[in-house]
C-alpha cells in the first residue's frame, strides 16, 4: 500500500527555511532519479564541490547524497526554470543505487527513487 505524504510541503514550509526543488536527472538515461530541495548554501556546495548536495529539510541541514551510502551524484549540468523556482540537475551516479531504500530482491539500493508505478 503506497500513502502519499500530502502534508511534505507544509512541513517544508514550517521549517522557515528558503529552499526550492530539485528535480535530479540522469545524465545519460534521463531517468529521473530523485526530487529533493536546496538552498543557498547546498547549491554554493554543489557547484563547488561538482557533487549534488542538497538541503534536507527533515533535519534542517545540509545533505551531500552519498556521505552515508557512498552513492555521490557527479554534477553535469544545472539547470533552471522559466519561473526560477526550480532546478535541475543532470548528474552520473557514482556508486551501486540513488535510493536509500534497498531492493529486498537483490539487497542493493534502487537506482532511482521512483521505482513503484501508481498507474500504468
């Protein structure tokens, strides 16, 4: 049973912190791979370090995707929207999985996020 969490951004909202979505793509495949937020001081981080860094807004910090799991996104491309209220970001996985969630098949991170189907 999938429970979609309608109340994410409200609660982002209630942290008082200026963030904007992050759409994060493949590179190659364009798979997208997942959504997060950033913030000034993620998005100085990334382009200074080439890695997608992000800012969690469960823990109110700063969140470089890989530290835990070793699985780091290398930074291609950023992109932004017409309205410049979203980003982009083209990136090559470096590692085994995005996901932080393990395939029960195969005990390995999911490569991407989005690995359930809501409708077909």
């Amino acid at each position: 049973m999938i429970t979609l969490d309608f109340e994410k951004l409200r609660q982002i909202a209630d942290t008082g912190q200026n963030v904007i979505p992050v759409v994060v793509q493949h590179a190659t495949t364009k798979d997208v791979l997942v959504i997060a937020y950033t913030n000034d001081l993620a998005l100085e981080e990334t382009q200074k370090t080439g890695i997608a860094t992000f800012w969690s807004t469960s823990r109110n910090e700063l969140w470089v995707k890989g530290n835990t799991s070793g699985n780091y996104l290398k930074l291609v491309e950023i992109r932004v929207n017409c309205e410049e209220n979203s980003l982009l970001y083209l990136v090559e996985p470096l590692g085994h999985g995005v996901c932080h969630v393990l395939n029960p098949e195969t005990g390995q991170h999911w490569d991407t996020c989005f690995y359930r189907s809501l409708f077909l």
